[in-house]
C-alpha cells in the first residue's frame, strides 16, 4: 500500500489536501458516518432543528413529549402516533442525494469499507449501495416484526395495513408490528457491535456527515479513531478541529460532497450514478422540489396533529357532555322526588283536616 504524509509546513490539511489522499493509494478503508442531515435535501426532514425539524412540529401531536413517537412503552399505549408519522416518512417517496450517490463512487472506487447511518429513509440502498457495506444503526423500513412474539411481516402486507389506515398487528399472536426502526428502551442491531471494532481498527479515512453527534453510542464513534477524519456539516460538532489532521468543511453537505469528488477528479461518475437514482432534472428543480416535499412533510404532519388533538378534545368534550347530562338527570331525578314527596305530604294533611273536620261534625249531632 502506498504510504501519505500529511504536508506539516503549509498550514492544516484542507479539502484539496484530503483530494489528494483519498486518490493517493494510501486509502483502502473509508468508514462513512451519516445522519439526518444527508436526507434534508430530499425533501425529509431532520429531528432537532428549531421549526422545521420533526420534533418540533411533533409536539403537536398530542404527546407527553416529542420523542415519545419513538419510545417503545408509548407505542405499546398508542402506536396511532408512530404510524401518522411512518405515513409521511415512508420509503417511495423521496429520492437518494448527491451525498448518497458519493457513498456509492466510493464503493465503486473500491474504497469504502463501511457507512454507519443513523437514518432509517433507506436512501443508502436506493442509491445502490450494498447490503453487506450499510449498518443502519437506528435500523429501517426494510423490515418489520412482531414487538411481542418476533414474527416477521412483510414490506408489501405492512403497506397494505398502513394504506388502509389500521395499526399492524401479528397473525400468530396478535401483538403490535412496527418496523425494525431502534426506539428508545430497545438495543441497538446486533450488527452495529459486531462491526464498529474491527471497522474502525482498519479505517485509514473517517467522513461524518449531516449529524448532531448528540445520540449514543453512535455519537462517540468518531472520537475512537487516530486516521484522519472530514466532517460535512452545517455546523462543527464532536471533537472535530482540534486534531491535525481533521478537515471541517460548513455547508450543505451535497456541496461538499460534490467539492469532493470533483477534487479527486470523480464528478462526472457521481453525476452519472445519482442521475440513475431519478429522471436528471437541474439542480435548481431539485431545491425546490426538495424544498417544496419538505414543507407537504410538515403540513401533513401538523394536519394530522391537530386532527389528532380534535379528536382528544372531542372525546373530552363528550365525556364532559355525558358527565353533566347525567348531572342534569340526577338532579331532575331529585326534584321529580322532592315534589312527589311534597304533593304526598299535601295529601296527607288534606285528608286529616278532613278527618278532624268529620269528628266535629258527629261531636255536635
């Protein structure tokens, strides 16, 4: 393997410097770390940002707190919530980015040992990435179980379910099916264990992209390795800056991903395999049409939301409705009582005036 020295006396490496490496010879082993950020130019949305993320605009759904959707004891209660929002973020509607389509030119280029994805849009094998190369940490769509008994369901009855509006539930036992999508309270695959060492031990080049680095144990991956790292990103996060050999790159992460694969003089094959993934339209139709999915994302989401809380406040109301009209009845109940009970005390009295007024009469004859 050809060996790459680092240039220490013109400055930090930049993305050039990076270019020149990854081509070099001296890569062999690119470990690619994604989150939802790689996604929002394809019209989803990701989780944390104010306004536009998905657990802003989730709030609204009616839950003791935004992450709710995603926890396993409150799916058990009401799995309603988890699949309002499966509707909207589910595989078939969106189309793989530039960045996804860079996963798979590494791939192509012979170099990429593994990408890590935080994601569960799919979009990596939609870009034609292979199976054995993704780990998807927080799982997927891709396939779906019986959260009780662990029978599978497949991709097309699930679909079925969902499009007729109904909660999926298992024919052996008759538990919940969700997708295997990690909620909080559950582990994290078997596979994410079994690979983090070994890929990490090998990697001679880390790229974290599109993430917060806020969710463990997937967040402290990039701090484990001694290789060089490039963090795309529209902000620094981790530890990213403070070693020699890292390259921090602020921005879309499409654009760096393009910036990228131009340097090391790969632009024309990632052009060719993300315009695979859709019929080529110019990039400015994608920004809006991205742009455009995004926001019917949200909007189906806040419809269903407030439908959602309507539909609360409904059942509330007739609750309230059917607590004072029992009210109503039982004081109508009462007074109906007091009355009789009244004209029965006018009668008796009636007929012992009566009475009396009978033994005066015979006194006197």
């Amino acid at each position: 393997m050809a060996k790459f020295k680092f240039p220490t006396t013109s400055g930090p490496p930049d993305l050039s410097t990076m270019a020149t490496y990854l081509t070099s010879g001296a890569v062999r082993n690119v470990v690619v770390m994604v989150g939802a950020g790689i996604s929002t130019a394809a019209g989803i949305p990701d989780f944390r940002s104010p306004k536009t993320g998905l657990y802003h605009n989730l709030s609204r759904l009616n839950l003791p707190y935004a992450e709710a959707v995603f926890d396993i004891d409150y799916f058990r209660k009401r799995p309603e919530a988890f699949y309002m929002l499966a509707h909207e973020l589910y595989p078939g509607k969106f189309r793989p980015t530039m960045f996804h389509s860079f996963v798979k030119v590494l791939e192509e280029r012979g170099v990429l040992r593994r990408v890590y994805t935080q994601n569960i849009d799919t979009l990596e094998r939609i870009a034609g990435v292979s199976d054995d190369k993704i780990v998807e940490a927080h799982g997927s769509f891709a396939e779906n179980h019986c959260i009780d008994c662990g029978k599978d369901m497949s991709k097309e009855d699930l679909e079925v379910t969902m499009k007729e509006n109904e909660i999926p539930t298992c024919k052996r036992c008759g538990g919940l099916v969700k997708p295997d999508i990690v909620f909080f309270g559950e582990a994290l695959p078997a596979r994410f264990f079994k690979l983090t060492t070994s890929d990490l031990q090998a990697a001679d080049l880390i790229i974290v992209a599109g993430t917060s680095l806020q969710v463990h144990p997937f967040a402290s991956l990039p701090s484990q390795v001694s290789c060089p790292r490039i963090l795309f990103n529209l902000e620094s996060v981790g530890d990213f800056g403070r070693r020699k050999t890292d390259v921090v790159v602020l921005g879309p992460c499409d654009e760096g991903a393009r910036e990228l694969a131009e340097k090391c003089g790969w632009g024309k094959q990632l052009d060719g395999l993300w315009s695979k993934t859709a019929i080529v339209k110019s990039i400015e139709e994608e920004e809006v049409e991205a742009a455009k999915t995004q926001k019917e994302v949200l909007d189906s989401i806040n419809r269903a939301a407030e439908k959602d809380v309507k539909s609360v406040n409904e059942k509330e109301e007739v609750t309230s409705e059917n607590a004072d009209a029992d009210a109503d009845d039982a004081a109508g109940e009462s007074f109906v009582t007091a009355t009789e009970s009244v004209e029965f005390e006018e009668v008796t009295v009636a007929i012992e005036e009566l009475e009396i007024t009978a033994e005066k009469e015979e006194a006197q004859v």
